[in-house]
C-alpha cells in the first residue's frame, strides 16, 4: 500500500500555528506584501503568503482574500483568480527552486486536517527526487527563521513584478 505524501497535515500537527491575532489569512491593511506577516502578494481576490512552517524550500499558501471557509462559497472571479496564482506559483517556484514535481492540495474541514479550517486556503510544496531527507532538515524548527527570510527575499521579486505588470489581476472586475 503506497502512503499519501501529505505535507499539509503539519498544520494539525502543530496546532493552530498562526503567529498573526486573528485570521493567518487576513494580514493587516491593505499592502500588496508585508514581510511581517511573510505575504508575498494579495491583489482584490487572492493572496500568496509564504509557510511559516514550511516541509520546502517555497512551502506556499494560496488563499481567496475573502474569509470563507467552503469551496463552493468562491465565486467564479476568485476561482479564476486561485487558479492563475497557483499557475503562477508553480513557474516562480520552477524558476527559483527546479523542483522535480508540486504538490498541490487543500484541506477542507478540521477532519481534512486543515489547522485553520475557518480560511479555505490551498497549500504548494516543491518536491525534489528523493528529498526526504532534505526536507527533515528543513523541517528543523531551529533553522526555520533563516531559511523562510531568505526564502522571501528570493520569491519577493517575481511577486512585486506581477503587481507593477499591465496584467495583474487586482482590478476591480
Ligand atoms: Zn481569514
């Protein structure tokens, strides 16, 4: 029996992990990115904050900018707008990290193992050819805080790119 790689079951496992008062998905004001509050992009509809407990390198977390917590309360704007961001994630994580594959997934409901069941949010993790043990050492608590800074300095750019580009995706529509 082969077993599920799930890596977002991390956020059950640490309980409620969040370091932010309130919703982790909801940071303060209204920037475009905050380094406090590890985002990295949020136009009108959606969001991309960096994983504070990451499995890898670029451990990313995508998320409607609305509070919802259901996968059939998006309306079609947003899931449009997830779907290109996660379009777009992938190829800034092909460029930074040349993972050999992505793991892509949600969890929906506390049951699913979603440590915050209240935001509907989905998680992107690159995978390597035998990154295991790689990922063990990551996974190091103590060596977390270097590695997620310096990983969101790396990605930043591309993100301040798509804000400042004639098609980013935060008008009004
Ligand atoms: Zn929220």
């Amino acid at each position: 029996m082969k077993t599920f790689w799930t890596p977002w079951r991390i956020e059950h496992v640490r309980g409620e992990a969040t370091v932010v008062p309130g919703c982790l998905f909801d940071p303060p004001g209204s920037s475009a990115f905050d380094q406090e509050y590890l985002l990295l992009y949020r136009d009108k509809k959606v969001l991309v904050l960096l994983n504070r407990y990451p499995y890898a390198h670029g451990h990313l977390l995508i998320a409607p900018v609305r509070h919802i917590d259901s996968i059939s309360a998006l309306q079609s704007a947003e899931n449009l707008a997830l779907m290109e961001m996660l379009q777009t994630c992938s190829a800034i994580l092909q460029k930074h990290f040349s993972p050999d594959g992505l793991n892509i997934g949600c969890n929906i409901g506390k049951s699913a193992g979603a440590g915050i069941a209240e935001h509907l949010h989905f998680h992107i993790v690159p995978r390597w050819e035998g990154d295991h043990n790689f990922m063990t050492v990551l996974a190091d608590i103590r060596t977390i805080p270097e590695h997620i800074s310096a990983t969101y300095h790396r990605l930043l750019p591309d993100f301040l790119e798509l804000i400042s580009s004639p098609s980013a995706k935060n008008d009004d529509s």
